[in-house]
C-alpha cells in the first residue's frame, strides 16, 4: 500500500483541472464569478482566493486524508460543462480588462 504522503504529493485527491494551480486559479476565477458570493450573507466577504486556498490545501487535503477524493459524478443528470463556464470566464474577462485599457487610453487623447 503506498503511503498517504505520496498519493497527497501526487495530486491524487483532486480532478485533473484543479492539479495545476494556474487551472485552479482560473477554475476558483470563474467559480467567484459564477456564483457571485456577494449576493450571499455567509460568503461576502471571503475573497477568491481565500476561497480557492481554503478549498484546495485544506478542505480538500483534510477528507483526502480521510480517503475522500473529489470526482464527477456519474448521476444521469445534464450538467453544465465545467470548461466552457471557465473558458467562457476568461474570454470575458480578458473582454472587460481590454475595454477598460481602450477606455483610458481614449481618456487620454
């Protein structure tokens, strides 16, 4: 049996797009996005990325250690795909940082 520390440092415990941290940045990116915690009493106030460290190297590590791991789930449900939510994020994203920059620049002329 190989030990627990080995299967952490692996990534094991998390799907294959949260096991780069830039995947997981945009994932967490999106998610914020998505899910507009302002719009929520208990989670207005916690940033992305506290979300995103708390979530992967705690929440997720803690029930790994207890032999939980992360996975899709294979219910007969129609989900929403997860990269388009996120590369649709990023698209708009870069959208708006690029509107922005035309905005002050034009402010300069």
């Amino acid at each position: 049996m190989k030990p627990l520390k080995d299967f952490l440092k692996a990534e094991k415990h998390l799907p294959d797009c949260m096991k780069d941290l830039h995947d997981q940045k945009d994932l967490f990116e999106a998610m914020h996005a998505y899910m507009k915690p302002k719009d929520c009493e208990y989670t207005k106030n916690i940033a992305r990325m506290e979300g995103h460290v708390y979530v992967v190297d705690f929440f997720l590590t803690f029930m790994a250690h207890h032999g939980y791991v992360l996975q899709k789930s294979k219910a007969k449900v129609e989900f929403e795909d997860l990269d388009s939510c996120v590369t649709g994020y990023k698209v708009w994203s870069r959208q708006q940082s690029a509107k922005l920059l035309n905005e002050l620049l034009n402010n300069e002329n």
